[in-house]
C-alpha cells in the first residue's frame, strides 16, 4: 500500500487514522516482536513528548534478549540495519542540551526506546515546532532511543525536513533531505559516546520500509510500518478514506442514506 498525501486532511480525521497506526505498531511490538522483558504502551507520556506518543519499558538491562511477551521470538539483532542514509556524531560528541530531570513511567520501568508519529499540530506553530525538537533531542541526550515516522513534506519551519532540525539542536549535524523523496523515517541509535541516525526517506505513493528500533546500543528489531500502516488503514471508514485519497471534503460525500452530510 502507498503512503498517502494526508496535507489536504482535517486533523480530526488524520489523528484517528494516527490512533490506530499507533495501536497497530503497539499490538504487532507485543505480539512476539520484543524480547519477554520488554513491552509497549499506547497514549504514554514521557519528557513530555505527547499524549499519542508509544513508549517501550524495559527491565533496566542493557542486553535485552529471549522470546517475545507473548511467545514468539523476538527478531533482535546486533547487525547494522541497512538503511540508505546513515549520520554519526562520534567520539563523544557533548549534545547541547543536557539531561536535568530522569524521567521514569509510574511503573518504575525504565523507559528505553519510543516511537513517534509526526502529527500536523507538531508544526503548526513556532512554539510546537521547537517544543518537538527540543524533546526529541533531549531523549537523545537522555540516551533513549528513537523512532521517528514524519508522513509530511518539509514546511517552512523544517526547510529541510524534521531529522535534520533534529540533529542540529541536539549537536549541530545536519542532513540533507533528498527532494524528491521528502517524507522522513529515521531511527536513532543513542549511546554513551556514539550518536548514530538511520535514515529512510520516501515519498507520497511508495511504500513503507521496515525500520530499526534499537532497545540497546547495538542491539534493534524492525518495526513492520507497511504492514501495520496497511491494518491501520484498512481500520478506517471507507468515506474517510476517500477523503484521503481523492481529497474531497466531507460534506459532499454522499451518507448511506442517499443525502449529503
């Protein structure tokens, strides 16, 4: 399945197809693609990074391993993901934000890996525009790592696409967006002394790569983001999906009663 233009959406309808994307790559996480001492969580905050953000807890140790919570094996691996872009910030690179507060969900499970979906609100507005970023950077700096899925086009607050405000406030990087290929996916491997960017770009009517979330340092499964974009997807109201993808408003879309809403 193409990934779609969602621009000319309502951000009502853009945040239930959001919804259950998020509860997709959640289900399929539990489901056999994390080690037993891991799991995920839907509608977690943490650093304050949003109400729809997913947040994996782990046991507090560095080499996650086993099967999966509930049974199937965990895909683990300490192979380098083979991704088109790649960006480093080595030899212990200091990140310009530091690391004031430890952040702990209220289990007391420590908090080691989130996944994010870029919604339009995240750049609405100068201010949630930088609050994002700002965030972003400082679970890196935090060493959490990263997954971050933006299906928009760069805007005039992100010229060059969201990784690359990214790796500037955490250290300076920087990253050049392909223009034909502008919407971002890129997993962020966050250790002590490396910081290393993963990076998939695509565009409007290609599909989802699989991409890695690393639980340690060296250590990532793939998330399966065309498979459970594609169940997302097929979750949602027929009307609302000619919405999306003849973009025609929803008050001439026809009920099933024969009238106009």
């Amino acid at each position: 399945m193409p990934m779609h233009d969602w621009r000319p959406v309502a951000a009502g309808l853009y945040h239930h197809f959001h919804h259950e994307w998020i509860s997709e790559i959640s289900r399929s996480l539990n489901r056999g693609l994390l080690p037993r001492d891991h799991y995920a969580l839907a509608e977690q905050v943490a650093a304050g990074f949003g109400p729809d953000v997913l947040t994996l807890q782990g046991s507090g140790t560095d080499d996650p391993g086993g099967r999966g919570s509930n049974g199937g094996t965990a895909l683990l691996t300490k192979t380098k993901p083979r991704i088109t872009h790649t960006a480093r910030l080595a030899g212990g690179v200091q990140p310009r934000r530091k690391s004031l507060v430890a952040i702990r969900h209220v289990s007391g499970d420590r908090i080691v890996a989130m996944i994010e979906i870029v919604s339009p609100g995240n750049k609405s507005t100068t201010n949630a525009f930088r609050d994002f970023v700002e965030k972003a950077s400082e679970l890196l700096s935090r060493r959490i790592h990263l997954l971050l899925l933006d299906p928009f086009p760069p805007g005039p607050r992100d010229p060059n696409g969201i990784h690359d405000a990214i790796w500037d406030d955490f250290a300076g990087g920087s990253f050049e967006l392909p223009r034909d290929k502008p919407l971002t996916m890129v997993a962020y491997e966050a250790d002590h002394f490396d910081t290393q960017a993963y990076i998939e770009t695509i565009a409007v009517g290609d599909e989802l790569p699989d991409m890695p979330l690393f639980l340690a340092p060296e250590c990532h499964i793939l998330v399966p983001l065309e498979a459970t974009y594609r169940a997302a997807w097929d979750a949602v109201p027929a009307r609302v999906q000619r919405v999306v993808e003849f973009a025609e408003p929803m008050s001439t879309l026809p009920n099933p009663n024969g009238t106009h809403a």
